[in-house]
C-alpha cells in the first residue's frame, strides 16, 4: 500500500507549522528512490540543524504520525528543507564516486566518514551492479560507516571443450 503524498504534505505542515520556523511552502517532487516532500523556509538552519540532524528528527516524526495514520510501517518518502538533502545527496554520491574509481585503481579498500541509512543506501545503489567493488556497513549509531571493498574476480577460464574452428 503506497501513501498518499498529499496527507503527507498536509501532516508535514501541521507538524512544520507549529516549530519557530517561517512555512513558505510544501510539495511534493517525484525522485527515482524515494518521493521527496519539498519544504521551503525562512530560516531553514534551524529546521535543518547541525549535519542535517533536525531533518532526519522531522523524517523520523512526520512517518510515525503516517503509519499511525495509515498503518502503513517504512513509509517510502523523504522530506528535504530548502534542497539541503538534495545538495547533500550530491556531494555524497560525489565523493563516494572518488572514493570508489580511488579503490579501483589501488584495488584496495576505504572507508567513508560516517552517513545517514539514507546516504549509506545512496551509494550501496551507486556499485550494486559493479562486480569488481562490494560496499559493507559496519558501526552503531551516528558512527556507522561504510566501507568500500576491491574484490578480484577470477579471470574467465575460456571452454576447453569447445569444437575447434573450421578450416
């Protein structure tokens, strides 16, 4: 069961509506993972909060009042203030595509500095189709991490038993 994105809007800005923030708007913006729910500010720090903690509080609420409201558990949206978790978003996606053309080269491994479920989601999507680079998460809380891995394939042993070719 999907939920409806305009009783998300509306729930979102009853719950953004009574902070200290100045509402400009809300909306909805279709996305390839998840529908993102647009809310425009004023003053979007205090919303935002530092790292981005704030937004993921506002998540984290505005889906327990939904599955209150609807039953429905993992509600598939994600609201962003003023477009900082699109910009975030990038700027992950951008340094984990360095990181991993940087493992590649060294066949090596390294680790990211500490990402969100949603950041760490981001980028196990980015190499889920990449057979040489596996990505593993590992950490608790705020310090969960994720590592990225070379992983050496064994090279194509060609089919000795193949007919020879014509003459």
């Amino acid at each position: 069961m999907e939920i409806d994105t305009n009783e998300v809007i509306e729930v979102t800005r009853e719950v953004v509506g009574r902070l200290p923030v100045e509402l400009q708007d809300v909306t909805y913006v279709a996305d390839a993972l998840h529908p993102i729910i647009s809310v425009k500010v004023g003053n979007a720090k205090r919303l935002i909060g530092a790292r981005g903690e704030h937004l993921r509080a506002l998540n984290t609420l505005v889906k327990r009042i939904m599955e209150q409201r609807t039953g429905v558990e993992h509600a598939n949206f994600l609201i962003d203030v003023n477009h900082y978790q699109q910009e975030r978003n990038e700027e992950v996606r951008r340094k984990a595509k360095v990181i991993i053309e940087r493992v590649r080269s060294f066949r090596s491994s390294a680790q990211l500095d500490p990402l969100s479920a949603y950041e760490r989601m981001l980028v196990h999507s980015m190499v889920a189709d990449d057979p040489e680079i596996v990505t593993e998460s590992s950490g608790e809380g705020k310090d969960r991490r994720l590592t990225v891995r070379f992983v050496e394939r064994p090279a194509e042993v060609p089919d000795t038993f193949s007919e020879p070719p014509l003459v």
